[in-house]
C-alpha cells in the first residue's frame, strides 16, 4: 500500500464510521423532538377538551365528537385515574390506502365528578415525511463535506509528498556506476530537504567508495597475475631438473597444481568483479541453443572421459538481449559442474525453452543444500579442481540479467533452471 493511499486509510474509515453513526442518530433525535412536540400538543388539546367538556357531558356530546372529530375517542370508564399515556400505531387510511402512523394520547379525566376515558391521535405523515427530508438533506450534506475534505487532503497531500516521490523516482534510475552525481529537486518542506541533503551526502560516498573498489580490485587481480605466471613457470623449469626422486616430484606437482589453482582463482574473482561493476554492457541478441551447441564441442573430450551422454531438446527459440560471453560463462559453468559432478556412464539432459533453459544431469543420489549452494566458496563436493565460484558466478549474471535460476532434485537427477524474466 502506498504512503498517501495508507494515510488517508485512517480519514476514509473515520468519515464512514461518523456518517454511519450520525445518520441514524441524528433521524432518532430528530423524531423524538418531533414526538415530544406532538404530545405537547396533545396535552394540550386534551386541556381544552376537557375545559370544554365539562360543562356540555351531561347531555353526551361524544356522539357529536365521534362524527365531527375522528381523532377525538372519549367514554365513561370505571378504570382509576392515571397519568397520561403516549404511544404510536399505524392505522390503514382509506383515502391514501396505506398505512399512517399516528401518535395516541389515552388519559383517564374526571368530567363533572365522574371518571372518562379520553383518546386523541394525531397524524404523524407530515412529520415523518418532513424528517426524512431533512435527514436526506442533511446526509448528502455530510457525503459532500466529507467527500470534499477526502479530496482537498488527498490533492493537499500529492503536493505535500511530490518531492519525496521525485526523489524516490531518482533513486530508481540512480546507477552507482554512473560518472554523475545524483540530482534532486529542491524542496521548500525542511524534512524532505534535509532528506534529500543526506541522499545526496550518501550517495556521492557510496560512488567513491565503490570508484576505490573497483580500482583496487583491478589492479589487486592484474599485479597478482605477474608472480603467479613466474611462480608457475618456475615450478615448470624445476620439474624439468634432474635428478629427481618421487618425493621432489610429488611436492613439485602438489606446487604446480596449487599455482593452477590459485590462478583459476585469481581470474575468477577479476571476473566477479567485472560483473559487479558491470563492465559487459554490450548486449546482443543471443541464441541459447547455438551457445550450447558451441560449448558442448569443447567439452567434448571431458564427455568422453566419463562416457556421458548428452541429449539437448529444443521447444522453442530462445534469444535474449544479453552480453554473449556473460551468458558463455553462465551455461559453461552449468554444463562443467554437470560434467564435473557426474557418475560414470551418466548422463545429461539439456531442454531448451522459449526464454529458459534447463540443465539436469546424474550424480550424487542425495539432494543438495539449496540454500547454500548459490553462496561464495560453498563446495559441496571434494573435488580440488572446483574454487567454489562457479555457482556463485552464474547466479551475479542472471542477477544482472533478472533471470531467476533454481535448483531442484527429481528422478534421480540435478535440475537446474534458468528463466530470464526480462529479455
């Protein structure tokens, strides 16, 4: 959820619970003040009445009362006398045909010593008709107010939170890489201008910090490769010296495979290096099924070595814009860990898809840890000849590329799968 739409959440629920809660109650309050007045008049009415009566009961006029008032119901009654007693009924109106509420007063009043029960009504249409327009009115009128604050706070708002989301938006383009420092639009509101200060501040150290990097780690891999190219071709001279007993021979190989070692490592880390400061930035169109075609040539003879067979479906063309050598690299090291980690007489499944590939192969019968297969130095094999980068390096390119790559065990093979979401 956005910040603007999260904070104005609060208002909207706050607005509805009020215009829910104020209609009704404000209809009820309405009505009863209409009540209490209709009663009023009612008391009054009857006041009269009685007055009036009081000096005409004895020669029974109800019978005058009941033609010319129909709303006016007097008897003589034998019940006590009581206080006054107000309610509502609905009563059928033959001129409207429907139902009509009324408002009834009963009283009990005693008429020249003798006690009569007095009932008057009194039609309540009009006021109810009244008091739905008023609280019509006033209900549209609280939609209207609301509504007009709810867009004078969201409009107040967007205007308020415009430099946070230009900033947001430079942030997205900002590239660590670039030559340029980060531009930001200037603000008139203190906390975004200290906030955009910072970035600025921030921003500007990161880029040095990563320029530092960069430089040290280029020239750190390149001034290693000179003693590690002496160290090897001395190696090489004194396996040539004679004469040489087993055990010379032995620590010289030993010697000779560790400067190999530390070489592939040497050139693998300048590598990862280059990816993170993404110096393959030259993007073509690359065919996945060529690229495999091509690499499955040079690893031929390691095929042969294990007698392992390889079998690669296309369902479909896959091109994606990408650096080509990057994406060498990417199913080179794929293909030379199923190569590398496979059995005897193996084999190895390739399956080529629109925008994916997949790379199963035979090997250990146990699955292995997902979660730390994809981390620096992470070796879940013996094998000497492996450094523990080549995972590593194939999740920097598709992380480069936003592909994602997973790994899974089924049917006794290794999957790997490679999707490149944004081609």
């Amino acid at each position: 959820m956005k910040l603007l739409s999260k904070s104005l959440k609060g208002y909207i629920i706050y607005s509805v619970l009020i215009l829910l809660i104020s209609v009704p109650a404000y209809y009820y309050v309405i009505k009863s003040i209409v009540a209490e007045d209709v009663d009023e008049d009612l008391l009054s009415q009857k006041a009269d009445m009685v007055a009036r009566l009081g000096k005409v009961i004895d020669k029974n006029p109800s019978e005058y009362l009941e033609v010319f008032e129909p709303d006016v119901y007097i008897k003589p009654t034998s019940l006590p006398q009581r206080a006054d007693s107000f309610y509502t009924i609905s009563l059928y109106e033959a001129i409207s045909k429907e139902n009509v509420p009324h408002r009834v007063l009963e009283s009990i009043a005693m008429l020249n010593g003798k006690p009569y029960q007095i009932q008057i009504k009194s039609s309540l249409v009009d006021n109810d008709d009244l008091i739905i327009s008023i609280v019509t009115v006033q209900a549209i009128l609280m939609l209207l107010i609301i509504a007009g604050l709810l867009l004078i706070a969201r409009f107040h708002s967007k205007k308020i939170w415009k430099p946070f989301y230009a900033t947001l938006g430079k942030l997205h383009e900002y590239k660590i890489e670039s030559e340029k420092s980060i531009e930001l639009e200037k603000t008139e509101i203190d906390e975004f201008a200290d906030l955009n200060k910072t970035i600025s501040s921030l921003t500007n150290r990161n880029h040095e910090v990563y320029l530092s990097q960069k430089e040290f780690t280029e020239n750190a891999s390149h001034e290693m490769q000179t003693p590690l190219a002496v160290f090897q071709s001395k190696v090489e001279l004194l396996m040539q010296t004679t004469p040489l007993n087993g055990e010379q021979a032995e620590l010289i190989t030993e010697l000779s495979e560790a400067g190999q070692r530390m070489n592939r490592l040497n050139k693998t880390l300048l590598l990862l290096s280059k990816i993170d400061n993404n110096q393959f930035n030259i993007k073509e169109a690359v065919n996945i099924d060529t690229t495999v075609q091509k690499l499955a040539e040079q690893y031929m003879n390691a095929l042969n070595q294990k007698n392992i067979s390889m079998h690669t479906r296309v369902a479909g063309d896959a091109v994606i814009n990408a650096n080509q050598t990057l994406i060498e690299i990417l199913i080179g090291n794929l293909l030379s860990n199923a190569i590398r980690h496979n059995v005897q007489g193996g084999r190895i499944n390739i399956v080529i898809e629109p925008n994916q590939f997949n790379i199963s192969n035979t090997g250990n019968t146990k699955s292995l840890d997902a979660s730390r297969l994809f981390q620096r130095f992470q070796k879940q094999t013996a094998d000497a000849n492996s450094v523990g980068l080549g995972l590593e390096i194939a999740k920097r390119i598709c992380n480069l590329y936003k592909a994602d790559i997973t790994y899974n065990y089924a049917d006794s093979l290794h999957c790997f799968n490679v999707r490149f979401n944004n081609s």
